[in-house]
C-alpha cells in the first residue's frame, strides 16, 4: 500500500513560489511586449498615413521599434513584478483599512489563538492577523513583503462565527497559504487593478468642441488628437487588465474546493466550515467599496448570488457557487446540507436566548429601591453642589441646573449674560463670578491641549469621574451617574456587529420614535438641542470641544464627537438604541 503524499511544508512552497516568479516576469513580460508593439506599432501606421510623404515605415525602423519595445518590456515589467510585490499586500492591507487586533478585547483574542493553534496545525513558520472594520461575514490571506503569510478577517466574522467555525475559516486561508494560491493571486490581482486604473486615466474624456472653428471640423480635430494621445493607450491597458483579471480568475476558482479540502485536514471539522460558509451565504458578504479584482483574495465572493455551474460560469466566476461547497463539506461530514442549515438556525435560536436584556434608564430607576429621606437629602445637596449654576433663555425662563462645563459651552453663554447660582442664591452677570471668568480662561486653554491634572476621564455631562467598563467585549468609559459611555470609534464596529445583548421595549419603542422623526425631518438630526441636554461637551481624554452630530448618514442617532482623539459620547441609551437600528436594519 502506497502511502499518502505528505501535505508540502512552508519553506517548500516559498522555493515553488520562486519558480513560479520567474513564470509570472515571463508572462508580464509578453503582455507588456504586445501592449507597448501595439502602441508603437499604431502611432507608425498613424503617422505613415498622415505624413506619407515626410515619413517612410521601413523594415530598419521597425526593427529598431522592435528591440526598443523589447527593452521597454523588460524594464517595466521588471519594475512592475517588484513594486507589486513589495507593496501589493500593503496596498490592499491600506485600501481595506485593516488594523491589528486588540488582545483585550475578548473577540479578538480568541481570533488571536486560533490563529496561533491553526499555524502550528499547519507547519507554518510564522503568520500575523488583521481584522477588517466591516460587519461582512469573510476573510483572506495574504503574503506581504517580507514573506509573512497574513490572516484578515472581518468583525462580522468574529461576531458571527462560534469557535469551531471561526477555526475552520482561518484553516481554510491557511490553507491557501500552503497550496502557494496567495502568492501569485494578489500579484494577478494587484496588476490587473493596476491597469483598470491606469485605463480609466488614459481614457480621454468627453468635451465641448471649440466654437472657433467649424462644429464639424471642431469634432474631427478632437477626435483624432483624442485617439493619438489616449485613445491606443486606453485600449492596450483594457486588453491588458482584462488578460490579467481573466488569469486571477482561472486560478481562483478551483483553488477554493481544494482549500476547503486542506482546511478540512487542519481543523478536522467539515461541518464547521460548511456552517460558517452557510452563515456567509445568509449574512452579508460585501467588504467595502474594494473593487471586483480582489475578488479572488475573499473566502467568499462579495456577491454569492451571481455564482453558477456552467462554461461561463466557470470562466468568469472568482469561486464555485456556495452550494457546491457546502455540499461537499456536508458529505465529508457524513451530513446532508439540511442538516447543515438546521445546524446553524439551532444555534442562531441558541444565542438569541442567552443574550442579556438591556433596559432603558428610565426603567433601571423604576428598578432602584427607595431610598431614605436623609439620602434623598444628601443627592438632592450634591446635585446642587454639582450643579449650581442655571442660565436665563430667551423668554426669561431659568435654564438649568448646570454644571460649570455645561454652562460655559452653552450655545446662549457669554460672560455679560444673566446667571444665578443656586447655592448662594445670587444673580448677576456672568463676569460678575470669579469662578467663572477662570473657568472660561481654562476652557479656552483646554481646546489646544489635554485637561488638566485631575480633570481627565471626567464626564462630560456630569463631571463625574468615569469608570473603565467593557461593551461587548469593547472597553470603554462608563458614566454611573448619568449613564453615558465614552467610546473609541474603532471599537463601535465591533459592538455594531456583535449581538450579545436583547432590548426592552422601552428602548425598541424609542428607537422606533426616533427613526420616525428623523425620516419625517432628516435634519433635526443635526440639531442636538432639539433631541439632548443642550451645551457643547469637552472630550474627557483630549480636552478638545466634541461637535454634536448624527452617528453616519445612514443612522441618524444624535451622538457628540471628538474629532481629535476619534472618541464618541453617548449619552443614556443612545448606543442602545443605534444598537436596535443597525440590528433592524
């Protein structure tokens, strides 16, 4: 009996991948030797019929054209082969916006270790790991330029994925790894959206003919100084990154049944890959605006739907439709696809009912057991201590209470406004307080710089000091008195696609109001005054004012901002209820 051949380890697939480079510079070379021959060869014949009396198209000539486009050939297709492959993964690394992980966040850790375990499983030498900011449920490898083979996956992914499944899927990435598909797949992918790009500049764009000439002399002229300057070009760079694009997809789409079969010999599970490729298939697929060529880099094409078994199907498709996979791996389990689906609706229906429900903050102070009169005293004192400040608006009502932050950012508030403080029971200009003129020197000076010692990680609100807490897995900085949340905008991905959490309905029923107010008037989105406690907040880290403004464009939950730390305040059950609509959605 015949043993089985052994699964080929990292360094054998480096020295195949070398062979297989100088097959690719070969192959770049052809195609740009024909590109550059076709242009040369164009702007000759051109010429020959343009000036067929100052210029003869002889066989010298064409001779010194050839070995000319032949030099050329070498030198840019050398140059292209090495810029790619030096800045081909940092491109795409750039492009999708892939950070490191966090090792405290308990997502990203576990993606960390599974990671680790399957690059022991595989023999590989050593691996890194990118997370993408995108609630798509997919990954990719990539080989960057020091040889280190890269796992990118997306939060979706992490969010969506059990252990198990998320294990399979890294498997299957390093599986392309090892089969050497990642190498030459991001060249092919690099270059054709190399020549995509360099098509869309070199086609000449549409204008008015002159009106110093006739209109139809006008367009002839234009026509013609159009197809000698751009026209050729254009076409030599479509032809070239079709050819390319075409090779990225041949390569691609078998390579994905094998990776699946490799995958399955790392991780030993083919229902855990079948399950994750099933959840692919039910969620959303689409990384970015990225563009069609990289299609091949994904598990997962960016649209499954358009996948199909046929002769064209075969050529132009980047994977074999998810079915065909999933049957497969169905029947490596010993299982058939239902039992896969059932699979992954059991679990769904299983991690619905272990998440925790999130009440409103009017419901937790419903929940809060009554406290003595002598407490109630001692809140009702601090709060007055806290906030002693109330402003007069414009009707001559009496704003407030305030705290001095909030009164100093207060839209109406210059130091010749009416003020009174509460606890001394005085009214008076604002100038008239000392405690408020060196508040607004210290406010002035806080815009250019960090807060005072003391007065970093301070509510903006209340002022009290924040307390570190975790969402979903995310740290923040949680407010216990007025419950808001200071959040890193990295980290609102992440919670945006994890769903650890139920809601009441209280907190749905506020979502549903607000979604309908926004949609019958788009901008009272923009007016935080109208939906918040008024005043213009201080970032508790940077010091720096936070601007009011919708979270996105897409979900118009009033949230304030710092847009130089990157941080976002949510005030009460604002994240919760951005939480409802993105999940609705």
């Amino acid at each position: 009996m015949s043993a089985l051949p052994s699964r080929p380890n990292f360094y054998e697939v480096q020295s195949r991948q070398w062979r297989i480079s100088l097959l690719f510079t070969l192959f770049l070379f052809l195609v740009y030797f024909l590109v550059f021959a076709l242009m040369a060869f164009a702007v000759l014949g051109l010429l020959d019929l343009a000036l067929a009396d100052l210029f003869n198209l002889s066989w010298p000539l064409a001779a010194r054209v050839f070995l000319g486009t032949t030099i050329a050939a070498l030198a840019v297709a050398g140059f292209q082969y090495i810029s790619t492959r030096r800045a081909g993964a940092s491109f795409i690394l750039k492009r999708l916006g892939a950070l490191a992980p966090d090792p405290g966040d308990r997502y990203h850790a576990r993606f960390l270790n599974i990671v680790e375990e399957m690059r022991i499983a595989s023999g590989l030498p050593r691996t890194k790991a990118y997370l993408l900011p995108f609630q798509a449920v997919n990954c990719l490898a990539l080989i960057e330029a020091d040889g280190t083979p890269a796992v990118v996956a997306t939060e979706g992914l992490l969010a969506e994925s059990t252990r198990q499944e998320l294990q399979a899927a890294v498997a299957h990435e390093l599986a392309h790894i090892l089969k050497g598909d990642v190498f030459y797949i991001t060249l092919l992918c690099s270059l054709a959206d190399f020549f995509e790009r360099l098509a869309a500049a070199l086609t000449p764009e549409e204008s008015s003919p002159s009106t110093a000439m006739g209109y139809e002399e006008a367009a002839l002229a234009h026509g013609l100084a159009g197809l000698a300057t751009g026209g050729v070009a254009a076409l030599a760079a479509s032809l070239s990154g079709a050819v390319l694009r075409l090779l990225s997809l041949l390569v691609s789409r078998e390579r994905e049944l094998l990776a699946d079969a490799t995958a399955v010999e790392l991780c030993r599970d083919p229902a855990g890959l079948a399950r994750i490729l099933t959840k692919a298939r039910l969620k959303n697929t689409f990384v970015g605006d990225f563009s069609p060529v990289y299609n091949p880099l994904f598990m997962v094409s960016s649209d499954p739907a358009t996948e199909s078994e046929g002769f064209w199907a075969n050529l132009f498709s980047t994977h074999p439709p998810l079915e065909k996979r999933i049957n497969l791996l169905a029947d490596m389990a010993g299982q058939s696809p239902a039992d896969i689906a059932e699979q992954v609706w059991d679990g769904l229906r299983t991690r619905d009912q272990a998440k925790r429900l999130r009440l409103s903050s009017e419901e937790l102070d419903r929940l809060r057991p009554p406290e003595s009169e002598k407490t109630e005293k001692s809140d009702a004192a601090a709060e007055l201590e806290d906030r002693p400040w109330r402003l007069r608006d414009a009707q001559g009502s009496w704003l407030g209470p305030l705290t001095t932050e909030e009164l100093i950012s207060h839209p109406r508030f210059s130091l010749s406004i009416m003020v009174r403080n509460d606890p001394e029971r005085v009214e008076a200009r604002a100038r008239e307080f000392q405690a408020l003129r060196r508040a607004v020197r210290r406010f002035n000076r806080r815009q250019i710089g960090p807060p005072p010692p003391g007065e970093s990680d301070k509510c903006p609100r209340c002022r009290k000091v924040l307390s570190d807490d975790t969402y979903e897995g995310v740290a923040v900085k949680f407010c216990r008195s007025c419950r808001g949340r200071l959040v890193l905008s990295a980290g609102l991905d992440r919670i945006l696609a994890r769903r650890e959490f139920s809601f009441s309905e209280d907190l749905v029923r506020r979502a549903v109001e607000l979604k309908k107010t926004i949609v019958r008037n788009p901008l009272v989105a923009a007016q935080k005054a109208g939906l918040k406690n008024v005043g213009t907040l201080i970032c508790p880290r940077c010091g720096a004012r936070m601007l009011p403004r919708p979270f996105n464009y897409q979900y118009f939950v009033p949230v304030d901002k710092c847009l130089s730390c990157y941080r976002v305040w949510f005030d009460a059950d604002e994240l919760e209820i951005l939480q409802i609509l993105v999940e609705g959605a």
